[in-house]
C-alpha cells in the first residue's frame, strides 16, 4: 500500500482545462491526464522561472518530490504535443474525497 499524498499547495487559476489539437474531433484523439499539482509545477518553474528548492517550497513539498512532479509533468506535456493527444487537465482529489 502505497503513502497518501500530502496536501500541495496550488495557487493556478485555470481559463481552461482542456487543450487538442485543431482539426481532429475530440473522439478520435487520446487523452493526457495532467494533474493540477503538476501543472503548478509546470506554472512555477517554467513560466515564473522558480528554482526547484523556492517553487517546492510555494508547494509546500520537498525539493526531490518537486522535481518529480515537474518531470512527470514535462513528460505527459511533451507526450500529447508529441503524440497529437489531448490534454486534460484534472483537478487532485484530496484525502476527504472534497476538492
């Protein structure tokens, strides 16, 4: 059984929650599930252009869980544009199952 998750703290407002590519129907395209904690990781190091240890810090996570969380976030990112997938950006569930 793995560990809960720590509550991150998450400070995105999102205008939209869902990116594709143009011209393709959404029901022919795969889908790329990015967490909203990596999207504040994304948000914080690439475009406020935080150090690790600062933006882990606003995250209220260690610094080596920071950087998993960014890299799996570049990863799935690069995957969908790669890939012609979808992009949906999913909101965390917390440990109470509110959000």
């Amino acid at each position: 059984m793995s560990r809960p998750k720590k509550c991150r703290c998450v400070c995105c407002k999102l205008e939209s929650d869902y990116f594709k590519p143009r011209g393709i129907p959404l029901s022919g395209l795969d889908e790329v599930n990015l967490e909203i904690d990596e999207l504040e990781a994304l948000r914080l190091a690439d475009y406020e252009g935080l150090y690790q240890q600062e933006a882990a810090k606003r995250m209220n996570v260690s610094r080596a869980t920071f950087g998993r969380i960014v890299e799996a976030a570049h990863r799935k990112v690069a995957d969908a544009i790669l890939h012609g997938k979808a992009l949906k950006i999913e909101p965390q569930e917390t440990p109470g199952g509110d959000l």
